[in-house]
C-alpha cells in the first residue's frame, strides 16, 4: 500500500505512553471511524504539538498513512480544547464514560457522522456546564440519554412502542434484554421490572436533543442504566470503569469470528470486547490474555523475551491456564494489542508448548546473541531464531 497524507477532524479518545517520548492514540473521526496513531516525541518538552493531543481534544489533524496499522500523527490544530471541562473533576469522569463508549460501541473504521457530532456536542456541553450546578445536577441522566443516543446511531435502540414481544402497547411492565425493549404483563418472563417513569425518560431521551436530557428519580435511572447495558451486551461489550481505571474481558473479538469461521466456537467463546490497538512488545503488560487461533484462551503474558539493543522480539513467556508456564516463540505469535495476544497455533499445538526452564528443550542458538540481519534472514528463508535440539 502507498503511503499517503490524510487530514480530518477528530476527538482524542485516549492518550497512551509510548517509549521514551511518543504517545499512542485512539481518535474518532467523521470520516475514517475510530482510528490508532502514533504521536512522535510528543512528550518532548520542544515538542510542536504542546498539549493538544491530550483527550477530549477536538482537532483538525493530519496523519501520514504508510503499511503499518498505526498512523502517524504529522500535524494537528486545535478545535476546541474544552479548557473548562479539564477544571471540573465530574465532567472529566463524564467525559471519560462518553468517550469510552464511543470508542468501545464504535471500533472500526467504518465512518459514523453523527457519532461523531453527538459525541463532539456531548464534550460541548460537559464544558458549558463544567463547575456550575446544572452540570451536577443532571449528570447521569444527561449521560444515560448520551448512551441512548449512541445506541440509536448503532442501531441498537430499545423498542419501546409496544411489547417487543407481541406488540401490545399497554401494561408495560418490564425490559427484556434478550429480545431487545419493553415487554407486557403477559410476556415479562426473563425481564426485569421497569417503572413507567423509567420507560417515559428513555422515550423522552431518545426524542429530545442532547441539551434537553429528562429528569427522573434514582430508581428508575437505575433500570435505565440497566436497560443500556442490556443494549452494550447485545454487541458482546460489558460495561467497564472510565478510562483511568481498569477492567478488561478476557475474549475478544478477532478471536471468536477465528473459531465461529472455522466451527470451534464452544463454550469458552463467552463474548467479545475490543482488544485495543496494536502494540509493541516493549510495552506487552503482564497478566494480558493470550489466545489461541482457534479462539481459547490458553494462558495469560508473563514476561517477553526480546534483546532490546538490537530490537528484536523473539517470543513470550505465558502462564497457562492449567498451571505452569510456557514458552511461545515469536514465529507463532499473530498480533500484540493492548488487551490481548492472539496465537497463529491453535489450543492443540499449545498446550504443546515448551515450559522456559527446568525440563525446557535445548536450542542450538542464543536469541540475545542474534543481530538483526540475522533475525530477518530467519524470517525470509521460513527459518526460526531458535532451533530444538531436544
């Protein structure tokens, strides 16, 4: 693919240390969806780029697309910076929670508008109302009719017409999740309850623009909210903490269409989430899921082995599931991200494994004494870095 220079509005989702100075990325774009970039010597204190890459950032950005996953960020103005919301410890959780389900409902590429003007009016507001009391006031039901919203631009929202099940248009009286929106007295098994005032404000959210959000009591604001991630699980997402906490799910998505394709999808295919962007083995952290082609999860990263001065990567060291460790070589390890590590050996070939110690197999060959032409001569001639002798 050639390389070429693309220039776009976007909103910082995320901003990741990356090495010594760089920062890695998540943007959402009109055009273009959700993108990854690399931002180089961003963090330099001569750096051109300022503060300006940081979240909640709308921006007019330029990026130089080559072949590798991640963009490179070559240029950027500032839109709107949302100084007010950086001052308000409450708007910036709400903002975190926005744009968090922004990019966990919207993960591609493919190109969503209105996604991304709802959710560049949803900053808008969350600075207008930054350290006032309207901004306190009415935080998470402005943030549930925020959720509703997206829902709608997915496609996703609940029917809440008439019973889901049968159409009957009175005696609503709960929301089933599984079939998608509110259900009548006589099909409520498997829902749960909802209050009428909690069926009018998710009515009146979905048809009010985002500055009108309705107002509602606490517990029907709760069945809302549960109504909501009724809705995120509909796409196999759970709901996790803002961004500046934790919370990952241990299967993900590339992995289950691996095993739904090739027919192996059982009962460790429990859902999917979003793996995050790619990332380079010097900052793979412990304790993230590997995955097998087949889509099992067969352990969990312990540490990588890599000779960083001469930056090559030559496998992994896991903790597996039934006990133990195991050494994976980097031959067989598809793609790092985030939040997991997918295998190109299927759960057979790896519970396989060698363990990296005690009883370990010999190789013929000391990764930390390979240089990098020697490396990359292995991978042209389908040789591998280390060699079993026994």
């Amino acid at each position: 693919m050639k390389s070429r220079s693309v220039k776009t509005e976007a909103v910082v989702l995320r901003s990741m240390r990356y090495g010594e100075a760089d920062r890695i990325l998540h943007l959402y774009t009109p055009h273009r969806g959700r993108v990854g970039a690399i931002a180089k010597g961003v963090r330099r204190t001569r750096s051109r780029f300022g503060g300006r890459l940081e979240p909640f950032f709308r921006l007019r950005i330029e990026l130089h697309e080559g072949r590798g996953e991640l963009l490179t960020v070559t240029g950027a103005q500032t839109v709107d910076g949302h100084a007010r919301l950086r001052g308000d410890a409450g708007a910036l959780d709400a903002a975190a929670r926005a744009c968090d389900a922004v990019g966990r409902l919207f993960e591609t590429s493919e190109p969503h508008p209105g996604v991304y003007n709802l959710l560049c009016r949803k900053l808008a507001l969350l600075d207008e109302q930054a350290g006032g009391e309207e901004g306190s006031s009415n935080g998470r039901p402005a943030a549930l009719a925020f959720r509703l919203k997206l829902l709608l631009a997915a496609g996703l929202a609940p029917q809440l017409g008439g019973c889901v099940t049968c159409g009957e248009s009175e005696h609503l009286v709960g929301f089933s999740g599984a079939a998608g929106g509110v259900v009548c007295a006589a099909c409520e098994a498997g829902s749960f309850p909802l209050q009428e005032s909690a069926h009018r404000f998710m009515a009146e959210a979905l048809a009010r623009p985002l500055a009108e959000a309705p107002e509602a009591v606490e517990p029907a604001l709760g069945q809302v909210e549960r109504a909501a991630d009724a809705g995120r699980r509909n796409l196999g997402l759970t709901a996790r903490p803002p961004l500046t906490g934790g919370g990952h799910g241990p299967i993900r998505r590339r992995a289950a269409r691996r095993a739904l394709r090739s027919g192996a999808a059982g009962p460790c295919i429990v859902g999917c989430m979003d793996e995050g962007l790619p990332v380079a083995y010097p900052v793979l952290e412990r304790g993230v899921p590997v995955m097998s082609s087949d889509g099992e999860q067969i352990g969990t990263v312990h540490h990588v082995v890599a000779a960083p001065e001469e930056d090559i990567f030559h496998g992994l060291v896991i903790s597996v599931t039934a006990g133990g460790r195991r050494f994976v070589e980097a031959a067989d390890v598809e793609s790092l991200h985030e939040h997991g590590v997918d295998l190109r050996i299927d759960s057979t070939a790896a519970r396989g494994l060698p363990e990296p110690g005690g009883a370990a197999p010999v190789f013929d060959e000391d990764p930390a004494t390979i240089n990098t032409w020697t490396h990359w001569a292995h991978r042209l001639t389908g040789r591998k870095d280390w060699h079993r002798r026994s």
